[in-house]
C-alpha cells in the first residue's frame, strides 16, 4: 500500500519539559525558545497546537503538584 510520511513532529526535550507544559506551569512558546520544545515538518500544524497546549490543563481539569487545589 502507498507509504505515509509523519507531516509534522512535536518533540519535548524530557518528561519533566512535557509534564512542565501538559499541566500548563510553562508556556509552550517559550518551552520552544528555551529549547525545551522542537518541532519539524509542518510547522503550521504543529504551532496550531501551543494555544491548545497551553490551555489543555484547563481543558482536562487536571492540577499537577499543587496540593490543597
């Protein structure tokens, strides 16, 4: 069957970079200028999902490390 290339890549640096902006304690766009965040192919694709990264702890209701909350 035809072979399908990955369009776009989103790559966090480690787990703690990727939990740090999953649970929304930093941003992505700055994740991406500290180095913390890469990303390759179609970079439209990829730069639509920082509003969404950096709301989807709100989204999900998740509060990661704050206790009391």
């Amino acid at each position: 069957g035809p072979t399908r290339s990955t369009d776009a890549i989103l790559r966090f640096s480690s787990p703690e970079s990727a939990l740090a902006i999953l649970s929304g304690k930093r941003q992505a766009v700055v994740a991406l200028g500290a180095g913390e965040v890469t990303i390759a192919g179609l970079l439209p694709l990829v730069q639509g999902l920082f509003s969404v990264l950096d709301r989807l702890s709100w989204y999900l209701g998740v509060t990661i490390g704050e206790k009391g909350k």
